[in-house]
C-alpha cells in the first residue's frame, strides 16, 4: 500500500501542551552515498547539521504534544558498498531519484551483509531528491508480536531528501519530516481506514490524522504542515482530540518503548565539542574530545552550517579534518577565522536557524549540535536600515528563535506542489 504526503500551506497558532519529564530515547544513524564526501564539497556540513537540527525539532514536536520519545543521533556513516543494479549508490543521486531508492538500498544491503554498521533504532537515508520529501517503512501488530527478531531490519530504515536539511528553501513545511517518517516507522498511518483491521486489539487502531481544534490537520496528515515546529500538532494532544477516535500521542507513546527494545542501544553519542573564541586572534578555536578507542590514533570531521531565512540564504564551512593521536582522547586544536564565521551569523541573525557546529567520528557522535552564535562576544548584528525596530543582541538559543514568516498559501501552492511525501507500507 503506497500513501502520498503533498506540501501544502496551512497556517496555524496554538498554546502547546506542557513539555514531558521522561522520555524514550530511539537512536537515529545517518547514512549517505561515499561519494558525496568527494561530489558534495560544503554541502555535506548542510547535510549532517540539518539532520541534527532535523532531530532536535522533531523532539520538540514530541515534547510539545506529550508524546515520551526523544531521537538521539547515532552513527552518522556513509555506504561504501556498490550494487550494479538501478539502485547503484557509488554513483551520485540525481534530481528524479527517490526516497523510495534510499529505502530500498537499505532493504537490498541488508539481505545481502550483516556487517555495515551496529544495529540502532531507526535509520536515516539521505537523497538528493528534488520530487519527494521522504519515505518510510512501517512496523505492524506480526513485527511487534515478534518483538522485532523475525523482521528484516530495513522495516527500520527511512529515507529523506536533502531539502529538508538545512536548505535555502527550508520553510516551515519542513520542519516537521523527520518526526512524521518516524511516526509513520512507528506505525502510524495517515487515515483510520489504513489502521482498521491491522491491530490486534481494536483499542490500538487510533494512530491516524485528525482535524485539530483550530481546523487544521495533525503531524501525521496526508499533506504536509506549513507550520512552525512549535506550532504542529499531533492527533490525541491537548487541543487536537478531533472527533474521529484518533490518538497517536497514546499509540506513540505505547509503541516506541516496544520499538526501542528491539536492539541494544549503541550508546556512541558521547562526543564532546569545546569551543572558544579568541577575540584577540578573530578566530574560532575547535576541540573534540572522544571516550572511545583511545589508544588508537583515529580522524573526524567538523561540519559547520547555518543560516536560511527570508532571503533563502545558506552558509556552510566546507567540512574540517579532525585528527587524534593514538593515546589522546582530544583531538589537534582546529581553527576558523571571523572573517569565516561571521558572514554566516549575519545570515542567521533573526533567522528561523542559527549557526552550528557538529563534530563527527566513525564510531562516536555529538549528542547534540553547538550554537555558536550563543558564544560570540564579538559579532555584533548588521542594523537593517529599512526599519526601525532598536537594537540586536546578535544572540539565538539552538532550540531556534521562532519559525520565521508564513507565506500566503498560493504562494507556497505554486512552490511545492512537486514535492510529495510518499509512505511506503510493506
């Protein structure tokens, strides 16, 4: 059965629901082609800075409608193995290529090896999509009963395109990608008519879309939320208890604890960034320090991005060689210049995203990314000469400040009616 998710503009305001105490955490690996590191050039610190950033607004959606899941990222890898068939992902991805193929990569590999990369929670594929948004397998009643042992592991495999990530384009639309692909990895659909009969105990056919109080549609709708990620809603939560029965916060939050046990957790987010400003120098200075493998000497990557507002603008750093001697848990000081970071705060003053900074290694991630913008001291904001609206603190908190303007919604129906969402039910 093949579902669609078309983007369409709605615009909304609500007061959330509380944020939760507890929470489930699912670890989440990013997988991309190897060739992009060699093809890609700055674009690859767009693509692993979006989906941190991706991952941190999809918990927020969860947190803000009491659904107890939180992502946590996991090895972030690329695929280095080659098939010949059409699915071939040593060579690049073009513009008509789909999340469907990201999907199946995965499915394909994992019949064929065992030893790509340890067992998470869900995994993430990267496209180059320019038609589809996502795509995502789901679990079903057989899959949880068998407690995840019978089932090939691509069931917990997703695919979504790099316009999600950080892009000039990144408009509210799609704030909400990721945390829909993992509902719908969960098990929820977009309509009860794709639930009814799939679930053992009738009390479970809930994990649908609904009409929410304020006349728009859930996170898990058919067409995607032009909305800020503070503002989607999810089916069940305070404010979107519709009239059709459903209720994905309650199924979410009975199903992710089931899903989350299937594997153990890899426990590899562990990796920390020390950042420091040296204002007498004008320059960044980056430190990483590991917990793993210490006594062997090892490399990273330093990926920095931001950016995208109003005026679709996006900067990125081309990503940065991290080396560790063998015995060192820290990492050689790495530097960038103000005249590097700070063209990049100027883009994101005021913008629904800041400026990031990610360190990555083989078998060890961050847990989260690092604001820079909340660390500068020297850095003032440009004054906009058109308004008069006082002074700039030149500061963002990396939760984000706000989802930015809503464009009418002709305006964003001419935009994105290419783009569509296809789910994908094994």
């Amino acid at each position: 059965m093949k579902k669609t998710l078309l983007s369409s503009a709605i615009c909304l305001s609500f007061a959330v629901a509380p944020s939760i105490a507890t929470a489930v955490n699912l670890e989440v690996a990013f997988q991309y082609p190897a060739s992009f590191e060699e093809t890609q050039g700055n674009e690859m610190s767009r693509y692993v800075v979006g989906f941190y950033r991706q991952l941190e607004t999809a918990n927020a959606i969860y947190a803000n409608n009491g659904v107890d899941i939180t992502l946590v990222p996991a090895y972030i890898q690329p695929l280095t193995f080659t098939y010949t068939n059409e699915f071939d992902i040593s060579g690049d991805y073009d513009d008509s290529s789909s999340n469907t193929e990201a999907v199946t990569i995965l499915r394909e590999h994992y019949d064929q090896e065992t030893e790509f990369m340890p067992q998470v929670d869900i995994h993430v594929g990267l496209t180059k999509s320019t038609l589809t948004l996502g795509n995502a397998g789901s679990y079903s009643q057989a899959d949880y009963d068998n407690g995840g042992n019978t089932i090939p592991e691509f069931r917990m495999s997703l695919g979504l395109s790099d316009v999600n990530l950080l892009s000039p384009e990144n408009l509210d639309i799609h704030d909400g990608l990721l945390a829909h692909e993992v509902g719908h990895t969960i098990g929820l659909e977009h309509y009860e008519s794709q639930v009814v009969g799939d679930w053992t105990d009738v009390n479970d056919e809930i994990g649908y879309s609904t009409l929410c109080d304020n006349n728009v549609h859930s996170l898990i709708y058919q067409y995607a939320i032009d909305a800020p990620y503070q503002e989607v809603q999810i089916s069940g939560a305070t404010g979107c208890v519709g009239d059709n029965g459903a209720d994905s916060v309650t199924f979410l939050n009975k199903y992710a604890p089931l899903m989350a046990n299937f594997v153990d957790d890899s426990n590899v987010n562990t990796l920390s960034l020390d950042v420091v400003e040296n204002v007498t120098d004008e320059l960044f200075t980056f430190t990483v320090t590991r917990t793993k493998n210490i006594a062997t000497a090892d490399t990273g990557k330093l990926y920095i991005a931001g950016g995208s507002n109003d005026d679709e603008q996006n900067e990125t750093v081309a990503p940065i060689s991290l080396v560790f001697e063998a015995g060192s848990a820290t990492s050689s000081p790495v530097t960038v210049d103000f005249s590097v970071i700070h063209p990049m705060f100027d883009i994101a003053n005021d913008s629904k995203a800041s400026t990031y900074a990610v360190a990555v290694l083989n078998d060890e991630v961050m847990p989260q990314n690092i604001d820079l913008l909340t660390l500068n001291t020297a850095w003032v904001a440009p004054v906009d000469e058109t308004t008069d609206t006082g002074s700039n603190t030149g500061t963002a908190s990396s939760g984000g400040s706000g989802g930015g303007g809503s464009s009418s919604f002709a305006f964003l129906m001419l935009m994105f009616t290419a783009l569509v969402l296809r789910k994908k039910v094994a």
